[in-house]
C-alpha cells in the first residue's frame, strides 16, 4: 500500500525548512515572513489606491495617506490578535487550555482567518470612528488589499507541510511529511490561487475598471463573498483540523460554517452600497455649496 501511494505522487513535495534562519534561541519563520510582506505589501498597494482620487466618491480619497499609514499599526495588531485567538477559540482551546504557552506560538497550529477578519473589523470600526474617516470605505481599501496576505499566508502554510488537502489519485498530489503515506491535495495551494490571487485580480477590476469604490461597501461586500465561495469549495479537498473532524457527515466542516455568513454579510454590503453613493455623493454636493 506504501509503495503505491509513494508511486501515485507524482509530484514530490519541496522539503522547505519552515525556519529561514537561526541565531541562538531566535528563530525567524516562513509563517512570521509572510505575515510581515503581506501587510507591507498590501500598506503599499492600499497607498497606491487611496492616491487616486477619481476612483472614490466625489473624487475624494475618505482619508490622507499619513492617516492611511498611522492605520497599518491598528491592521497589524488585528489581523495578528484576531487570527490567533480566533484559532484558539475556533480550533484548538482544548490543546491550548491544557498548554497554555502554544497561545503566543503562531507557527504551532496558526491563525484562523475568520478571527483576523473580526479583528481587522474591530480595529477599522475604532479607527473610523476616532479619526472620523468614512467606515466602509476604510473597509474597502483594506478587503481590496487582503488577498495580498492570504496568498503569502497560504504559500507559508504549504512550506510548513500544515492544512493539506484529503488524500487523492491526482497526477499533483502529493506526500506531506506529517500527512502520513497518502497522497494528499495541496489545498494550500488552491487556497493561494483563489483567496488569493484570483480574488485580487477580480477586486482590481471592480475598482479600477468599474469604479466600484465610488459606492462604499461594494468592494468589501465583493470580497467577503469572494473569499466564503473560495473557502468553502477548498473545504470540499482539505482535511478538516483532526481535533474537530466533519461537523456533519463526511463534509461540513467548521470552515464552511463559519464562511456560510460570510455570504450573506457580503450580498447585503454590496445591495446597500448603492445608496451609500447617493448619500456619498449628496454629502459631497453639500459640501461644494457651503464653500462657494
């Protein structure tokens, strides 16, 4: 049985150290690298669209860009607090209950998606409401850069041979290290793709060809729903997380269910966003009279 599932791998599995480098107890990891370029990456892209100001309503960016960096620091805290307590309460309490020091090792289990989105949704709502700067387009620039992290997060999921798929007769499967003997789906990898980089591709045109963020909420909405229809058709080749199992037959997972809301969050953002426009736009034309 060994020799063929060794045999249908067609497909070798890079043995990629999860440690870039080592310097005494101080170790720096794949996971952290990509958590650092995907917020520096996405700070730089969001910069990038924030200086266009006829891609917003009125033609007027919500915020500076000074104002825009001062928020990379309130994004970091979220996304990281929000991801790893999330996977905490949503994944692992019982294993980091009974080792309560595997709570600050990101790298020993992970970060939950869904718990870095509450998290970056608590830190913009604060934000927004401290700095006075428009919540769902706050929430627009930010969602149209996320894809930027959920690739490289993904990229560094595959490198740590974590979260692979469910075993498989593919011509690309493959062996991960701690996946036993069987050829696996690399579900990272199509996580990579479709949270990723199609999602960016797709939020790219909304905004810059269809001009989507002149209606607020309308790119965040488009992301939410983006991301939920790509998690749950990965969740149907990924193995679900061995403490939880299938919430339900041989196919529900906790994935799935903590995207199904996610759906409907995302289609109400994008139904409402057009009256955020004329509000947007009213507000605007109230502003210019006021001036003259």
């Amino acid at each position: 049985m060994e020799f063929v599932a060794t045999y249908l791998a067609l497909i070798t599995y890079p043995q990629i150290d999860p440690v870039i480098v080592s310097i005494g107890p101080l170790a720096i990891h794949w996971y952290g690298v990509a958590y650092v370029a995907g917020i520096l990456l996405g700070w730089r892209y969001g910069r990038l669209i924030l200086a266009r100001d006829h891609l917003w309503p009125a033609n007027t960016p919500p915020m500076s860009l000074p104002r825009f960096d001062d928020f990379l620091v309130w994004a970091a805290i979220g996304i990281i607090a929000g991801g790893r307590i999330g996977y905490i309460l949503f994944y692992d309490f019982a294993a980091i209950a009974a080792d309560p020091i595997r709570a600050i090792q990101i790298w020993n289990g992970g970060m939950s998606f869904h718990g870095g989105f509450l998290g970056t949704f608590v830190a913009m709502m604060l934000f927004a409401r401290i700095h006075e700067v428009p919540a769902f387009s706050l929430f627009d620039i930010v969602c149209a850069v996320v894809p930027l992290g959920l690739f490289f997060g993904r990229i560094a999921n595959f490198i740590n041979g974590e979260l692979w798929g469910r075993p498989t007769d593919v011509s690309w499967a493959m062996i991960f290290p701690t996946g036993g003997p069987i050829p696996r789906h690399p579900s990272q990898l199509y996580e990579a793709g479709l949270e990723g980089i199609v999602t960016l591709l797709v939020l790219a045109w909304l905004i810059f060809a269809k001009k989507k963020l002149k209606a607020p909420g309308f790119v965040a909405g488009s992301f939410v729903v983006l991301y939920a229809l790509s998690r749950i058709f990965v969740e149907f080749f990924r193995e679900p997380d061995a403490q939880i199992g299938y919430l339900a037959g041989n196919w529900l997972t906790m994935g799935m269910l903590l995207s199904l809301p996610m759906i409907a969050l995302g289609l109400w953002a994008i139904l409402t966003a057009p009256r955020r426009a004329a509000r947007a736009e009213a507000a605007a034309q109230a502003s210019a009279a006021v001036a003259k």
